[in-house]
C-alpha cells in the first residue's frame, strides 16, 4: 500500500509540476499585437483595397473593414486581405488579434472612397441631306444611369444609359439656323454633367 500511495503521489508532483511549467510558459509569452496597414487608403469607387497584418503578433484575427459587409477571420497572418468597396465614403478598417490567452489589441487604418468622376462628352456628325445630324454620346464616361439629349430646337429625348442606341439622328428644318445641343448626363450616386455643341444648318 505504501507503495501504491508513493507512486500516486509521484503521478501528482508531476503534473503539478507540469500544469504550473505550462501556466509560467503562457504567463512569460508576450502580448498579442495588432498591425494594420492598407493599400491604397484612398480613390474612387469601387476601390479595391490590400490589407497587410502580417506584422501582427497573435492566434487569430478579425478584421471588420467598417462598411457593414461580413468581416474577414483566420489565423493566417501572412496572406494579405483583399477588400472593394463598392460606394463612396469613409471607412474605419478594425484589426483584432487575440491570443491564446484571450488577450486582445487592436489597430485600425481610415479608407476614404470617392466618387467616380462622371463626364459627358458629345460628338456631332453632318449627315445626308445635311439638315440631318448624327448625336453620339457613347464616349461619355462614369457609372452613368440616365441621360437627357437635347435637340436645341424645343425636342429632346431621354431615357437609361443601359438601353440608348448610339448614334442618335435628328433632323432640322429646312432654313438657316444655329441649334445648341445639350447632353446631359447623371450617374447612379445623383451627380450629374453636361456637353454642349452648337449645329448649324445650311441655307435651303
């Protein structure tokens, strides 16, 4: 018995022993710390953005990028995070790191997402008979919605940049006029520009 008890009590130094050397280990590691640096940090939507946290010290990672969408996860520090932000605005990018002991630091970066410059751009061609001109908007540039084209003498025709068919042809009358012709164009965040052109007919 005494035997039995001696080697029991052996069992228990040991692993005291053990629990305690791996409690100091754990105790002794260093701190988790979060690093967050991003490229770009600013321009235009959409914007695709690179997070880098491969600085950071930890087990696991959250990064929440600040626009409501799912955050990033993982203990995978070294691939960088790619991120687009679809509209404009500005954003706080959140990195948690947590360690094995449930510590936690975090660090964060500032994202600022334009808007996408929208411009109108209008080319005019003389057509056969040459009261008749050719109206091409097609070269116009952003994430453009809706359009308004302006003939100059009281007819217009508007309508989804998606369903406009380029070029678009209007006749004059007959006499001796000069006509401005406005585009106008408008994208899908409400900003909005314009081109104008001034035709002329030739005498009947």
């Amino acid at each position: 018995m005494k035997m039995r008890w001696g080697k029991w009590l052996i069992f228990w130094v040991l692993a005291a022993v053990l629990t305690v050397g791996l409690s100091a280990c754990l105790f002794f590691l260093p701190l988790p710390k979060a690093v967050l640096e991003a490229s770009p940090q600013a321009g235009v939507a959409p914007l695709e953005v690179t997070f880098d946290i491969s600085a950071s010290r930890g087990q696991v990672y959250t990064l929440d990028f600040g626009d409501g969408s799912a955050p990033a996860t993982g203990a995978d520090f070294a691939t960088p995070i790619l991120h687009t932000y679809g509209d404009p605005g500005t954003y706080e990018a959140t990195l948690t790191v947590e360690d094995a002991r449930g510590n936690t630091d975090t660090a964060t970066v500032t994202i600022d997402v334009g808007f996408p410059p929208v411009k109108a751009i209008l080319e005019v061609a003389v057509q056969t008979p040459p009261y008749t001109f050719a109206f091409d908007g097609s070269s116009s540039e952003g994430l453009i919605d809706t359009y308004v084209l302006d003939f100059g003498d009281g007819n217009f025709v508007a309508g989804d940049w998606d369903t406009a068919s380029w070029p678009i042809y209007h006749t004059y009358p007959s006499q001796t006029a000069s006509y401005t012709v406005t585009l106008w164009v408008q994208d899908i965040y409400g900003n909005d520009d314009q081109d104008k052109k001034v035709v002329e007919t030739p005498a009947p």
